[in-house]
C-alpha cells in the first residue's frame, strides 16, 4: 500500500536528520578531527537511502514501511560514530554501504518468489555449512577478542560465517516446514502423533552436531551461540515438543562442558570472562570496555566527547561502547530498542505470514538479528563471554552489513506476501478440518 511508503519515507528522514545532527555535533567538538572531506560519503549514504526507498516503491510497495527506516537508522548511528573514530573509515564504509545497497536490491528484484528456496534446499544447506565451518578452520594466530575468522583476499576481508548463518536459515526454514505442518495436523487429530517415530530426532541431531563441530573442534563462541540460537528458535516453532528440547539442550550443555574443560582457547576464553584481569591478552578489550561504559554515565559525554579511541575494535566488535558512552545509558537503551522493535516487526510478520515457510523463515531472520546483536551488548557488558560478535548494521563489518541487507530483502518480501488474515484457518490449506465424531 502506498500508506506503508509514506510512513517509510518519514521515517526516513527523520533516521537522516538524526545522522546529520549527530556527525554535526561531533565536528564541532575541538577533540575531534572531523573535517569537511566525510561529507559526499554522508550525502552518499542518503543517496542509496533513497534508492533503496524507490526501489521498495516499485518492487515492493506493499511491504512493511518500519523495517528499512530502523536499519537506515541503526546504519547512519554507526556512520556517525565511526568516522568520529577515525574518519579515514568513511570510504570504507561508503564502499560496503554501496555493496550492502546492491546485494539488497538484486535480492529484492532476484527472488521475486521464495517458494523456490525449498526446491534447492540441499545445496544452500550444503554452501551454509561450508560458508559457516570454513573460515574457523582455515583460521591461524592466536584467539583474540577485538578480531574475528576472516578470509584475507588481498585488499578486502570477508567473514562470511554471517551468510553461512542466512544460508542455513533458509535450509533450516525448508526443512522444518513439514515438520510444522505435520504437528498442526497432529494437534488437530488428522493423524497419529510423532513420539514413536525417530524420524523426528533427525533436525536436533543435525542442529547439535553442526553446534557442536563450531564450538569443539574451531572454538568459535560467537558462530555457535548464533547458531544455536537461530536453530532452537526455529525448531521449537516447527516442533515444539518439550522433553526434545530438553534432551537438546542437555546435549548441547555437554559440548560446552567437553570444550571448556579440554580445550585451551575456550579454556582462555572462560577465563576472561570470568576475571578480564588475569588474562590482560584476552581481556584487556573487556576492562576498557567497562571503564567507558561506566564514564557515559545516564546522559553520556555527547557525540564526541568519549574515549573510544582509547581500545582496539570500537568500531567493529565493541561498537556498542563508544555509542553507549557518548549517548549514555539512554542513548544505549533506545540502540536496544531499536533492535527489539525490529525482532517485534519481523516476528509479528512470522505471525502473519501465510505459508509455513515464510513463518519459520521470518522467525529465523528475525531471530539471527536479535541473536547478533544481543550476544555483541551482552558481551561488552560481561553477561557472556567475550565473542567475535558485531552489532548489526552499526558495526563496521562489511560481510554482516550485506548479509543483514539480504536478510532484511527477503523479510520485506515476505511481508509484501503476508497481509492481515483474519481467519486464520487460511494459512494453513493443506489442512482440512474434518469433523472428529459425535462429541
């Protein structure tokens, strides 16, 4: 509808008068060496804002007009914090802005039905996996907390363990659906019930051993925390039985364990979560982490006014800091906000969404973004251990940012296809209510 687009566009310029006013008031600050040369990427930045916003008007006027003006904003926040860090940075993350706003758009206008994505399930469960384990084992030096597994192509670095993680949605998302449809039927009494059939344990065992092999044998937290979390949230829509998730998590629990107590960099790790102070390689980044977090106090320092430059990784790993800093605690909970609304969106069109794929996927994208960036805050605030993680759309990390592009594409998609319903009997056809007997 053309209401969706006129909400859109005002947000819009509302995410782009609150870049502009916050990389303003950073310059202004004499600490700072902004200077007019960031300004044809800031102008650059609302050009493909705009573009992206024209292309939603012709390919997709019907979708959801909160999604795209949520990222825009998250977006333009980073932008602002990261050339205030070091404004060489602005071409950077112009060039994955540009990157990011293409792969939107072919996935926009490529995938015009995303039926298809269950004819070729294999091969994107295949290429997830791949994309997901091959970076970690590939991977060499020791582990550090302001650095991630990424694959060196000479002038880039790509971490595509994010688009391992879409790619295996999408798998996990085809093959669940059956599993879905096959319990609605069960609870509807149209067909004997699943608990004596093993088939069912074949999703958990494939979801724990795939966790399993990221947490044990690459020591990568941060991949298999999201992992986990994206598959036990799809499963349990999919299935939703209790004693299996027991069990899972119980399996799970025990790779942890194995690892914890066997292997030395998990070993390393656990400890600097436990005390930063005796592992200073590790958790040096975790302790300046605090320090700044503690100085933005309820009202922040003001754009400008931190010390972010003082630790390594504020602009990928640890981008929280310098925006919970210079913000505070209120500019940090409305950063939180902004993702809690974006999961709320997604999850309410899971809701609405009229095939069983379309559901488990938007539950999945929804999840992977909620997933990323909550681990990245808890992280830096100590309720995890230190991950590799990056806040989605904020961080400069150019792999996740056209991931989540893609990722945001095919959610719009399926709000495009996924209007209010009010019976709801509509959104599953291939079950038919039959009458149960004389009651």
């Amino acid at each position: 509808m053309a209401r969706q687009r006129v909400v859109e566009l005002t947000l819009l310029l509302l995410a782009a008068f609150i870049t502009v006013v916050t990389v303003a008031i950073a310059a202004v600050d004499e600490r700072v060496a902004l200077s007019w040369r960031v300004a044809p990427y800031l102008f650059g930045l609302m050009v493909l804002w705009a573009v992206t916003h024209l292309a939603l008007r012709r390919w997709a006027s019907s979708s959801n007009g909160l999604l795209f003006p949520i990222t825009a904003l998250l977006q333009g926040l980073g932008f602002a914090f990261i050339v205030r860090i070091d404004p060489e940075l602005a071409d950077n993350h112009f060039a994955w802005s540009l990157a990011a706003t293409c792969s939107f758009l072919l996935a926009l206008r490529g995938l015009r039905d995303l039926s298809w994505l269950r004819e070729v399930r294999p091969y994107v469960g295949i290429a997830g996996a791949l994309l997901l384990l091959v970076p970690g084992a590939i991977a060499t030096g020791p582990v550090r907390l302001d650095s991630s597994s990424t694959i060196d192509l000479g002038l880039i670095s790509i971490a595509p363990q994010q688009l391992g993680n879409l790619f295996l949605i999408t798998f996990f998302a085809a093959w669940l659906s059956r599993y879905r449809s096959r319990n609605t039927a069960e609870h509807l009494g149209q067909v004997q019930r699943l608990d004596g059939d093993p088939s069912r344990f074949l999703p958990l065992v494939g979801g724990w051993l795939l966790t399993s092999v990221i947490i044990i044998f690459h020591s990568d937290m941060s991949s298999a925390f999201v992992t986990f979390i994206i598959f036990v949230s799809m499963w349990w829509i999919a299935a939703g039985r209790i004693r299996d998730l027991a069990a899972f998590l119980t399996a799970i629990a025990g790779s942890v364990a194995v690892a914890a107590s066997s292997i030395a960099e998990t070993k390393s790790i656990f400890a600097a979560w436990i005390d930063p102070w005796a592992n200073p390689e590790l958790g040096d980044a975790s302790i300046r982490s605090s320090f700044a977090l503690a100085g933005g106090g309820l009202t922040g320092t003001g754009p400008g006014g931190g010390s972010a430059d003082w630790m390594s990784g504020a602009t990928d790993l640890f981008a929280f800091v310098p925006l919970a800093e210079e913000l505070g605690f209120i500019g940090g909970a409305a950063i939180l906000l902004s993702y809690l609304l974006l999961v709320g969106v997604g999850l309410r069109l899971a809701i609405a969404a009229r095939t069983e794929f379309d559901t488990i996927l938007a539950t999945g994208i929804a999840i992977f973004f909620a997933g990323q960036a909550w681990a990245s805050i808890a992280a830096v605030v100590r309720f995890l251990p230190p991950m590799g993680l990056s806040l989605p759309f904020v961080a400069l990390n150019g792999s996740l940012l056209v991931t989540c592009n893609i990722a945001l594409a095919l959610l719009l998609k399926i709000s495009e296809a996924a209007p209010n319903v009010s019976e709801r009997t509509q959104l599953l056809p291939q079950i038919a209510l039959e009458p149960q007997g004389d009651q």
